[in-house]
C-alpha cells in the first residue's frame, strides 16, 4: 500500500467519528477555545471540506462533542444512571474519578464548556447548563427515592460537593480529590436520611 493510498484511505468513511475523536483529544489537552477548526481537520484526518460538511460552526463541534461525551459513559454524571448499582452508592459514584489514565485530569468537560462560552445566551454555554441541571434532577430523584428529608435542597448541596470536587482535582492535578467532598457527601447523607426508631 502505497502512502498516498493510506492517506486516502484514513480521509474515506468515518469522518465525523473521526472529527470527534480527534476534538476530544485536542479540548482535552489544549482547551476548546486555543483549539482552531483547521487543527481539528488536521488531526482528525479529514479536509476541510468534510469537517464544515459535518459541523458548519466551532459552536456545532463543541456541543457535538459534549453530547458524545454525554453518551459515552466517560462523565462524572454517567453513573447516575446506572440501574445496577443502588441509589445511594450512585450519588457517591459522583465523586470518584470516571475513567483513571494517565492523563492530565480535566474536570467536568460541561463546566470547562460554560467558561470557554462565557455568555449565557451561547448554544454551548445553554448545552452545557442543560446537562448540569439533568444533574441535579438525577440526583433529586435518587435522594428521593432514598427517602431523604428536603431532597430538592440535599439534590444541589450533593452536586455542588461533585462539581467543585472535579474543578479543585482539575486545578490541583489529583484524580482522587473526589475523596474530600465524597466524606462530606456520606455525612450529608446520613443527616438526611429519615432515622428508623
């Protein structure tokens, strides 16, 4: 096979999936806002042409990108979902790390997201909003489903433990910080769980 050949092999079917890979490496690693379009293309690969066929605006690869990471299973909320493990030790799956590598940890990808798109009225910052208060939603029905006194009220104390965890694990390149707001969020728990006399 010849290296023209490859070439134009890895450009063939795929594009998008590609497109998306190569996004995720580089957001990741370099942030969205310090990635360019033709970077994405280049990494990817795939011309131009193919990229804007697939995403017209930056805008539309972003929140492409954040949806995949949304089905994917590789965020912080991904284990609230999780029908195999019960209510309780979902909520405290919030606060452990989704996918330990080596990797620089990042974070939550939806708050990273909302602060490179700082205004409100962006399609990403909206997505992004969108996802945390599915969050707590998830969480609400879970806290609920546990019994828990004022679970509305436990529901965004529970994520405000889980998001600043992520962001202080980001800053201070600990994957495990988790850990901290995870005892927080056992004591917060135990309060509000209704006492059996």
């Amino acid at each position: 096979m010849t290296a023209t050949t490859a070439a134009s092999q890895g450009r063939g079917r795929g594009g998008r999936e590609r497109i998306l890979a190569a996004s995720a490496r580089l957001f990741a690693t370099q942030g969205i806002n310090a990635t360019g379009m033709e970077q994405v293309a280049e990494e990817a690969p795939v011309s131009k042409r193919t990229l804007y066929a697939h995403f017209r605006t930056k805008s539309d690869l972003v929140i492409a990108y954040l949806q995949d990471l949304a089905s994917s299973g590789a965020t912080l909320e991904s284990v609230l979902t999780r029908e195999d493990i019960p209510p309780r030790e979902r909520i405290l799956g919030l606060f452990d790390q989704p996918v330990p590598d080596t990797a620089p940890v990042r974070g939550c990808p939806f708050i990273d997201a909302a602060a490179e798109f700082p205004d409100p009225e962006s399609a990403v910052h909206s997505y992004a909003r969108e996802q945390k208060l599915r969050m707590v939603r998830l969480v609400t029905a879970l806290v609920t489903e546990l019994g828990c006194r004022e679970p509305a009220a436990l529901a965004e104390q529970l994520v405000t433990l889980a998001d600043g965890a992520a962001s202080r694990a980001m800053v201070l390149g600990e994957p495990d910080y988790g850990r901290h707001a995870r005892a927080a969020a056992e004591i917060l728990l135990a309060h509000a769980l209704p006492t059996t006399t």
